[in-house]
C-alpha cells in the first residue's frame, strides 16, 4: 500500500494485515479541533482558538465512495453547512499514486482551493515532512493554509457542536446531555460492524475473516432487536451514532455483501434495520449524499488483491426511497432532528 513518508510517496510500505493476516488500520495524524467545539472525554486534545468556526473558512476533501468522508457529507447536509464549507471530491477509483482529482468524470470536482493533481499534495503542504497514509476526509483551513484534521469522527463532533451558529437549519445531531450515550454506541458499532466489513474483506486467512464476519452479524442482529422499538439508535431523535452507522449500512448490500463476502445475509431481509436505512436515506438532503456509482466503482475496481479484474457486481436493485413507516416509533409530535 501507499503512504507518504518523510514528505515523499512510497508505493513500497505500508503492510495493511500483519502477520495473521488480519487488517490493521493505520491512525490518522493530524487531530487539531476547531475553537468552541466539544472533545468526547476519551480524547486527549484541546479547541485551538486559531481555528474559529466561521462560514466559507474551511472545506472538505472527501470521496463519495469513502463510508468515513460520508460521514462528513451527511452533518454537512442535515445541518445545512452547504454554504458554509464547499467540497472538493476526488475520483473514486484510487491507484498507486492515491486519490486523485479529475473533474472531467461524473461526480467529480477539481480541488477547488489548490487545482492540485493529487489529495498528497495537499498532505504535504500542510506539513513537508508528512509521515501518514492519504485519506478522506479532510477538513482544510483556507485561513491557516493547513488541515485541521482527517479522522471522521473527529470531524463530525467538530461539525455538530463548533458549527451549531453556522449551519443554517436548527439541528443538533450531538446534545450535550446524549453525547456520552452517542460516544458509547459509537465506540461499540465501530470495530464489529464500520471496521468490520473491512476486517472480514481485507483478511488474508480464514480465521480472522470468520471472526470478522461473524461479529459483524452478532452485531447487526443486536441493532435489528434495538431497532424493533426505537426510531433511532440513541431514542427519538436522529444523532451521530446513526450518522456512523449509515454510511456502513448504505454501501452494505452493493458492496460489502459481496465484495467483502460480508454475506451471511442482506441488509435489505432484515426486518428493522431495512426500514431504519430507508427512514435515514429519506431525510432531507441526504439522498444527495449517496453516490453508488462511485461506491461500487471505488470497491470493485481499487483492491485487485480482493477483485483483481476490476469487475463491477451489478446487483441488487433495491429501493432506498420506498416507504418505511418508522415514524410509527415516535410520538407524532416528534420531529426526528
Ligand atoms: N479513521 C479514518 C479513516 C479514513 C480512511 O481510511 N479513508 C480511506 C477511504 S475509505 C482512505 O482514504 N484510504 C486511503 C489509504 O489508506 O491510503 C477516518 O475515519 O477518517
């Protein structure tokens, strides 16, 4: 795999399964947090006063295709931060000079700030010397030429509390009194079912990927039974923790399922968390975060060690927007953000 070393891209380095063949996930660098955003207790950093929350100041970096750079897409969407922060969106397919901009294909833009060629470029500017792998999402800072910081979750507390001003619809997709309930379930749904699809796909021996997938499943049976009576994972309202788990339920049945042989069963024959994905697709704003073109072509045709001839699996032909009838859940007055 692919990671900048000392400032230059290295093709030759960086081993993603150790010796048992089990993926391991490299951590992300740069972790600053924006000025008057709330850090979760179980991280060790500081709001910098450099980096106000202002409208057109920061931007996004992301790939359409990426489950963590969704994350940011869908804050971004739910909150109204449209005007505010502008996207930049690299190509899905990625080769070994990383993630790339070429807006002539569809869905694709330039990087609007840089005109860069590649997403490493930007890495570097931030800091010459980078020693990290080149990933998305990243938050940039136009004011401090630099990036804030490009872990999703990181990114997204920073969205939900430091933008709450900015943003132009009244939602708070993390409150104070729920945020150590959304931390929890976001930890928990972390390793067995967003890492986990990767886990069982990335495996290089049977016994890590059976214990991959079969966690993933214990886990998706559970949020199934949590789901028969509650809208949402924390309650009544949509919140992070569902932010986190969309964007792996979403790319599931055309991707995971199959690519990753993630295929003890289909999202779509669960009896809960098929409506509970239809009930989050159908919110405003977020069906436009959801490009399955560019989530089948990122997967299908950038890991040859898993699809070495790049071939697209063309089903399911499911339907997102069909009705769902979650609303059932929750007192009628409830308004889900
Ligand atoms: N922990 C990071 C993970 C980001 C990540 O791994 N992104 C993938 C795309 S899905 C990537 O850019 N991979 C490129 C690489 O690892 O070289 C986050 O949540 O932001």
């Amino acid at each position: 795999m692919n990671m900048l070393v000392d400032g230059e891209w290295r093709t030759d380095t960086y081993q993603a399964t150790n010796e048992e063949g089990a993926f391991e996930r490299g951590e992300t660098t740069f972790r600053n947090w924006i000025a008057g955003s709330d850090v979760p207790e179980h991280i060790d950093a500081e709001p910098d006063e450099r980096f106000e929350a202002e409208a057109g100041r920061y931007h996004l970096y992301v790939s359409y295709a990426c489950p963590w750079a969704h994350r940011t897409l869908l804050v971004r969407a739910l909150m109204g931060l449209e005007d505010a922060i502008d996207v930049s969106v690299v190509d899905p397919w990625r080769g070994d000079d990383g993630w790339q901009f070429t807006p002539e294909k569809e869905g694709c833009t330039p990087d609007k700030l840089h005109g860069s060629d590649y997403l490493r470029e930007l890495y570097v500017e931030a800091d010459p010397d980078a020693t990290c792998r080149v990933t998305v999402p990243v938050l940039w800072d136009t004011k401090e030429e630099t990036i804030v910081n490009n872990e999703s979750r990181e990114i997204i507390r920073m969205l939900t509390t430091g933008f709450r001003e900015v943003g132009e619809r009244d939602v708070d997709l993390a409150p104070e009194s729920k945020q150590e309930e959304i931390d929890e379930i976001i930890t928990e749904i972390y390793e067995p079912i967003n890492n986990g699809v990767y886990r069982a796909g990335f495996a290089t021996k049977q016994e890590p990927y059976e214990e991959a997938v079969t966690e993933l499943f214990d886990a998706l049976d559970h949020w199934n039974e949590v789901l028969a009576d509650q809208r949402f994972l924390a309650g009544d309202k949509l919140t992070e923790a569902d932010i986190c788990m969309f964007t792996t339920l979403i790319r599931f049945d055309h991707v995971y399922h199959t690519h990753f042989m993630c295929n003890v069963q289909y999202i779509h024959q669960y009896e809960h968390l098929w409506p509970y994905l239809r009930d989050m697709y159908q919110q405003p704003g977020v069906a436009d975060t959801v490009d399955i073109d560019h989530i089948k072509e990122h997967y299908y045709t950038t890991h040859p060690d898993v699809t070495p001839h790049g071939i697209i699996a063309k089903g399911p032909d499911i339907d997102f927007a069909a009705p769902h009838d979650r609303e059932r859940l929750t007192n009628a007055a409830t308004n889900p953000l």
